[in-house]
C-alpha cells in the first residue's frame, strides 16, 4: 500500500503521457496558471528567474503595474503591485507555492493556482518537456 501511494504521482504522470499520445488529446488539468503578486519588477523577476532556473515553471508571464485593493488587518489597502502569470504542471503547484512562500517579500504572498481545461497541444508538449516531472 505504501508503495503503490508512493509511486501514484508517476504513474498518473505516465498514464497522461500515454493518454496524450495514444488519443493526441490534452487531459483537463495537468497544467495549471498561477497568479502571484509582487511588491515591484525587481521581486518579480527575482521570483521568476529562480522558479526558471529551479525547473518549476516553462514561462512567467510579468504585467506592470497592477491596481490592488486589498483588507490586511482589518483596513482597506490600495497599492500597486506588479502580477506574475506562472504556467507549469499542476502536480508542482505546492512545491512552486512553498518555494515562493519562502523568499517572497510579503508576509502572506498571493498565490493563486487555475487549472488549464484545455489549449494548444503543441504548446502543453512543450510545457512538459520544459517542466520535467519528478
């Protein structure tokens, strides 16, 4: 039983590749997008490229300038943020969310996951090869 519960995220991995090659079709939520929120560019792109270098992320998409209102103890807050678009593999979500928790400048950093229902094959071929399951 410990074995088989050790060994379910490759073989669900494995299961989806054999499923996209064999019906040339994507599986609903094997990928998903994460929305982060940084303090300024700098922390953004610090985030980002140690996602990148870490293999936890195939692209960071960063926007300028984001209009942020927020409660943080118990007032209204209005800043400028600077957001982060992550698309990776759904099963690295809690190691890219416990990694970003660990080096973001905020005390409570957003983040945020969706999962892809659907896209361009060629581009979520690509999402695996560049993300490697471990």
């Amino acid at each position: 039983m410990v074995l088989t519960m050790s060994m379910y995220p490759m073989l669900r991995a494995l299961c989806v590749q054999l499923h996209s090659a064999f019906m040339g079709s994507y599986v609903p939520g094997h990928h998903s997008v994460l929305l982060i929120n940084c303090p300024n560019e700098q922390a953004a792109k610090d985030i980002g490229r140690a996602l990148m270098e870490r293999r936890m992320a195939a692209c960071i998409n960063i926007l300028p300038r984001t209009s942020t209102m927020y409660y943080w103890k118990g007032e209204i807050q209005d800043a400028t943020e600077i957001l982060m678009f992550v698309k990776t593999r759904t099963s690295k979500i809690q190691r890219v969310t416990d990694f970003v928790k660990s080096v973001h400048p905020y005390e409570t950093p957003e983040v945020l996951s969706f999962p892809v229902e659907d896209g361009s094959l060629p581009y979520m071929k690509w999402m695996d090869e560049a993300v490697p399951d471990d």
